[in-house]
C-alpha cells in the first residue's frame, strides 16, 4: 500500500481537496485524535468513485465521516483514508412535501428550513449535531423519535454496484443503528414530511430545544451520549447512581450535567476518554450486572473500549 502514491493519483484526479497526515482532532466536536494518513474531501459523485478505485488499488483502508460528532478518533491518528462528502452533497431541495438532502448537509440546517417552509415531522431533530450522512447511519433521534422512520429513500455508492437507490423499508433501522452505511457511502436521502402549522411546529422546535439545554452539557466538547442505554433503563441514570459525576481522568469528564456525557475540558486525549469509558463500564458492572455498550463510534487503533 502507498499511500503517497494514492495521494498522488487523488490530487490530478478530483475536483476536491485532498490532504496528508490531517490533524483528525479539527473534525471531531470532541477535538481529539491525530492525524489520519489521507484526508479527502470529495466534491462530485465522480470524486467518489475515482477515490474508491484508487483506494482500492492501493489496498487502503477508508472511512466516511460526517461532523465527527459522534466520534472518537485515537490519540496516534487513522491509518487510511477519512472521506468526507463536500460540494455536490451539500445542498437540500423541496420535492412536494418531502425533503431531497445530500449527505453532507448539516441536519440542523433541514431541520430549520423545513419549519421556515411549515413542514412538519423533524422538530424532534433539533440541536443533534451533524450531517444528514450520520443521522442516517445513526439513525439519530430521541428516545421516541428518529430519522430512520421519515426516510423515503437513500441512494448509496459502492466501487461494485455504482449508484444504488434503497427505499426506507429496505434499510434495517434500529436503536442508534441502520446497517445504511454498511451497504455503501451514503449520498442522498429523501425524507418524508408533511405540511404543518408553523406555530405548533415552532412550539415543537423550542420544547425539544429547551429539553435538551437544560438535560446536555451543550457548552462544552463531547460527541453526546458515550453509552446506549440498556434494555429498560437509561446509561445516565445507572451512572449517575454511582456518584460519577464528575469523575477525571486527564482533561476527560464524566459531565455533571448529563452522567452519559464525557466532556473534554481542555486538552483531553483519546486515551483519556478511553480510560474513564473503562472505569465507569466496570463500575457499572460491579454495581449492577449491566455491561454497558458503547454509542460513540471509534477510529483508529485503541488499547481499551
Ligand atoms: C452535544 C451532542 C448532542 C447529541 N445529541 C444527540 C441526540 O440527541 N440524538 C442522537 O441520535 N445523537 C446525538 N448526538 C450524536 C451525533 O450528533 C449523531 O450521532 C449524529 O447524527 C452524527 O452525525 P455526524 O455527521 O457528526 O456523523 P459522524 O460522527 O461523523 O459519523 C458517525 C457514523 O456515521 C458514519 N457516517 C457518517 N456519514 C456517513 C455517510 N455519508 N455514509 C456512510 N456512513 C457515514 C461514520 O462512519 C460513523 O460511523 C449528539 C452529539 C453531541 C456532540
């Protein structure tokens, strides 16, 4: 594998931006982790395609990330290459009711956008950070509400099949799962609304909105909850129960406004993270008989977690 010649083929042949060795902590909203070998912004459907096949030949290993904002990427970097979708997958249209967004489109924006336009159906969405590509990947949402359920159709890419359209009921839609991104890089999604009252859909927005600044430490860098929840109970209230609250080590916090959130409050490491993920994993274990998993995604090589 070369990844200088990759760089090399990437750099005559896109219409995007590509990088070496990409401080990884400038595209996390934990603002952690090192460099990631090649760093590929692709602009056109066209860049992603060419990227793949070069990745291919060259045997590297590759990863699509949205805002980083549910990510933990490790202290010594990634070996491979971090694609994220820029131009092309940046926009949003109205189709009728329904709402055609790339996948590089941050959500909040079409969350907004869609009020603005009196639809109704993503209010639940409000101030989860993110692109369109990883609340799709997610299926991010709240307890009751989430992304996957308004999805009319995806369209991923794969270096095999090209360009392939997925209906909504065609995608496996879990807690805090789709197994979308597994089936290709996420392009394009369609998603279903419906005309609404602005008024109830504003008054919607700003519940939502007002329950999670006074529920989530909002202030402060983290890529929200570290742990799902187990089968009938909350990851935050079992932790919570332990005094965790905040529990150090290094510059990573167990936040004391939200016990499932770990805040970096300075100049946390990965590996800072990783340790204080353990310790509340045993400790919850030992108390309870629960073993905790992860929600944040990981990138890279890590000794624990
Ligand atoms: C303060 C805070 C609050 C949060 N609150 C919530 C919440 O209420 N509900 C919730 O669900 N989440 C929440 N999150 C977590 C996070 O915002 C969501 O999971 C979000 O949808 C991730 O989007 P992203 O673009 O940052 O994805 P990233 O973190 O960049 O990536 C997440 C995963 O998606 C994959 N992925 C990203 N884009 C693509 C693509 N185009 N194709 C294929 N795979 C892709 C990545 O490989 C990775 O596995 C919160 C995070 C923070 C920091």
């Amino acid at each position: 594998m070369s990844i200088v010649t990759a760089h090399e083929a990437l750099r005559r042949g896109l219409t995007g931006i590509v990088r070496l060795d990409e401080p990884m902590r400038r595209h996390t909203t934990y603002r952690i982790g090192g460099p990631a070998d090649l760093f590929i912004i692709c602009d056109t459907v066209a860049d992603v395609s060419h990227t793949l096949r070069v990745l291919a030949e060259e045997d590297i290993a590759y990863t699509v990330i949205g805002k980083g904002s549910n990510l933990l990427v490790a202290d010594a970097g990634y070996r491979g290459a971090v694609i994220v979708l820029g131009r092309d997958f940046r926009r949003h249209s109205r189709e009728g009711d329904d709402i055609r967004c790339g996948s590089g489109v941050i959500l909040a924006g079409v969350v907004q956008d869609a009020y603005s336009k009196g639809l109704k159906g993503l209010e639940f969405a409000v101030g989860v950070p993110g692109t369109v590509g990883g609340a799709l990947a997610m299926n991010a949402g709240t307890r009751d509400e989430w992304i996957g359920s308004m999805v009319e159709g995806v369209t991923v890419y794969t270096l095999d099949d090209g360009l392939l359209r997925l209906k909504g009921g065609e995608i496996e839609w879990g807690y805090r799962t789709s197994d979308v991104g597994k089936r290709g890089i996420v392009l394009e999604a369609c998603l279903r609304t419906e005309a609404g009252d602005r008024a109830e859909i504003r008054r919607q927005m700003e519940q939502s909105f007002a329950r999670r600044k006074a529920t989530q430490p909002t202030g402060r860098p983290s890529a929200g909850s570290v742990f799902r929840n187990p089968e009938g109970d909350s990851a935050g209230r079992l932790i919570e129960t332990l005094g965790a609250k905040g529990l150090r080590i290094g510059d990573a916090v167990v936040s004391d406004v939200h016990a499932n959130f770990i805040v970096n409050a300075g100049n946390a490491t990965a590996q800072d993270v990783t340790r204080l993920i353990e310790a509340i994993r045993s400790a919850v274990r030992d108390a309870y008989g629960i073993e905790l998993e992860t929600e944040i995604k990981f990138l890279g090589s890590f000794e624990t977690a």
